[in-house]
C-alpha cells in the first residue's frame, strides 16, 4: 500500500468516525428531546451549526498542524 493510499484510509476513517460522533452524541440526542416533529426537525437543523463548528475547528487545527510543521520537526 502507498503512502498516498495510506493518508487516504486514515481520512476516510476520520470523516466516517467523526459523523458516527456527530450522530450519537449531538443528532440522536437532539432528535429524542422533542415529541412534536417540527420541533425535532428544528433541532436537527440548528444540530447542522454544531457539525459546521466541528468541522471549522479540524480544519483550523490541520492548517496549524500545515503552517507550523518545519518548526515542529526542526
């Protein structure tokens, strides 16, 4: 396997396990508090604003990770 390949599985796995989070602890959550279905449907859209937070913090967190690497390594 390349290392190409590699970094590829590791993403894939990333995304797949941080969804599987996002679905347990913040969806299924939100979508169990409420009876009324407009309202569990209220909840799962303004669930989405976390999943963007989420995902604006990995990629701030991998673009630190990008800008600061020949220092880490030096």
């Amino acid at each position: 396997m390349s290392n190409e390949a590699i970094t590829y599985l590791v993403g894939g796995c990333c995304a797949v396990f941080a969804l599987a989070a996002y679905a347990a602890w913040i969806l299924i959550p939100a979508w169990t508090a409420y009876s009324r279905w407009w309202e569990r449907a209220a909840a799962v859209f303004l669930t989405v604003y976390v999943l963007a937070a989420m995902v604006l913090v990995g990629l701030v967190a991998g673009g630190a990770v990008f800008w600061f690497w020949d220092e880490v390594t030096a």
